[in-house]
C-alpha cells in the first residue's frame, strides 16, 4: 500500500538525512534500487535453500522460517519501496555514506535488501538470534555488522549520533517491559535530523474491537506463555505484550525530541488477501475505516536531544 506522507512540511536539514518530506518524493538519485520484489524473492529464497534454524533446534525450524517468511514477504516488499521514497534525496550521498541500523532484524531480509543496494547496515536482535553462527556468517560475508543485544539492558551499543536511519519494524509490542529508556536511546544513537521508521500493530484495529466483542482477549493467551518458554517453538520473543494506537505512538515519541512526520495505518494489499482467501470481515472494515487496519507506520525524526532521567530499579525489569 502507499504511502500517505504529510504534505507542504518542509525539507529537514541537519546533520542527519537531508530528506525532503514532502509528498513529491523524488526517486533515488544516483541510487538505482533492484524492484522490491525481486530483492525479496532473491534474499528470500537464498535463506529458504539454506535455513538459518535461529535457535538450533534441528526440529523442523525450515519449515516454520519458510511459512514466517511467506506470511511476511508482502510487508517486506512494502516496506523496501517505503525505505526507497523515504531515502531518496534532492541531492543524495553515495549509499556508503548512510548509516542504517535495524533493530529486531530477525532472518535479516531488510538489512540484506539495504546491503545489497550499498547502505552501511547494523542488525540488531537478541543474543539467542544473533549469536547463531550460521546467521552471523552470513552477515558477514554480506557485509553487515550482525550486534546481538537485548532491548532490557537500556543501553544501546553504539556512539551518540551514529546512525541517521534507524528501522523498527514490528518489534515494539515484543518488549514485556517499558520502553521509554529503549525510545530514549534511539533518541540518543540517531544523528540530529536522522529518521526513525517505526511500525507496530495497532490496538484498536477492527480485528482487536471483533475479540473483545467476542469476549476474547487481546493480549497475550496463557497458552502462549507456555509455548514461549519450549523453545522447539521459537517463541521467546513472540508474544504481543503491547501494542499501540496513534494517540500512544504520538505520545511516545513527542516528549522524547522525535516529530511524527507521516503516519498512516496499513494492511495487506487486496489481491495478496484474495490469492490466500483470507479476506475477511476485519479487513473489508478496514478498507472503509483506516484506523480500524491492523498496523500503524510511523516515520519520526530527531528534532531534539531527550532529556528524560529515568531511574533504574530491579522492579522495572
């Protein structure tokens, strides 16, 4: 689905990505970007021929990954033609020079995407993900610094104002602990001007409003809570423990030096919905209702410095 960017905002100059943030985005300057679909499908069916297995189980983790990477392609290809339009430029650098780190990386489809087109990329997971030494070499031999760092440390492994584009593509609602000191830190590894690409399911989206009706909840089940801890399942980080409506992404990121410069709410394209036959009551409310789609997409970017003192406390972990 396309994107609906805020229109007449001005280009953002600082030390960070010049990017024009207007609805007329130019396409990318001296960078020629394979099509989206055809570096998804490329990287896709590299990691399909040669499984990662994340948490070394040897049960069957191929075949769980593929149908991961089935459901998620769509997005993928979404998300890459976004990152094109939002990283094209009036006056581009060379991709080398652009710092991009993606938190929650996963099997690393973006980072790879990014890598492939000659941006400077950082994957971040957690240490049961990144530490796989089959992912790590892959990352390797395409380049990318893999970082294995867990969110609830509060401390993000970088130098101030080192990144100018920083991708958290549904990782937010993962985090069973408050995340203002995860914000925060974003804030802080972000060069003045950088971007933030932010997406995370939305809590008041028709099919969270058709559970609740149901007398379902919209949380997590206590038989996920049994299934995260087996890790023949590979759900230790799996589970929804938050997940967010516009008011709380605003919320979130204003008091914390970011202006939200697009958001809009997004589902899968229609004919992806007809091909598998799951269109359903929820997404046709949501092709009439946006705000009832199921994920919210936020760009942001540092406009300040955050100067929140939080305190730390074993409670809070």
């Amino acid at each position: 689905m396309a994107a609906h960017p805020e229109k007449g905002l001005p280009a953002r100059h600082g030390r960070g990505l010049m990017l024009p943030m207007s609805a007329a985005l130019k396409p990318a300057g001296k960078t020629s970007w394979p099509p989206a679909h055809e570096l998804v499908r490329e990287i896709v069916s590299e990691i399909n021929a040669d499984p990662v297995d994340l948490l070394s189980t040897g049960l069957g983790a191929g075949a769980g990954e593929r149908r991961y990477l089935e459901m998620l392609s769509p997005q993928y290809v979404r998300t890459l033609k976004e990152l094109e339009q939002i990283l094209a430029q009036r006056s581009p650098p060379e991709p080398s020079t652009i710092r991009v780190l993606e938190i929650g990386s996963f099997l690393g489809v973006l980072c790879f995407a990014l890598r492939k087109v000659g941006f400077q990329v950082t994957a971040q997971d957690i240490p049961e993900f990144q530490n796989n030494p089959r992912l790590r070499e892959r990352y390797r031999r395409a380049g990318i610094e893999c970082v294995a760092a867990n969110l609830k440390r509060r401390q993000l492994p970088y130098p101030d104002a080192h990144f100018d584009f920083v991708i958290m593509c549904e990782t937010l609602e993962h985090l069973n602990f408050n995340p203002l000191p995860v914000i925060k830190q974003i804030n802080r590894v972000l060069k003045p001007g950088g971007l933030l690409y932010l997406t995370v399911p939305n809590q008041l989206s028709a099919g969270n409003r058709l559970k609740l009706l149901r007398g379902e909840t919209i949380q997590a089940s206590v038989e996920q809570f049994y299934q995260q801890l087996d890790l023949r399942l590979n759900m230790i980080v799996g589970l929804h423990w938050r997940e967010y409506s516009k008011a709380d992404l605003f919320a979130l990121l204003g008091p914390m030096g970011f202006a939200i410069r697009r958001h809009y709410f997004y589902q899968e394209d229609k004919t992806y919905r007809y091909r598998r036959l799951k269109f359903s009551f929820k997404d046709l409310l949501g092709e009439f209702f946006p705000s009832l789609r199921p994920i919210n997409v936020v760009l942001a970017e540092k406009v300040a410095e955050d100067r929140h003192e939080f305190d730390e406390t074993d409670a809070l972990n």
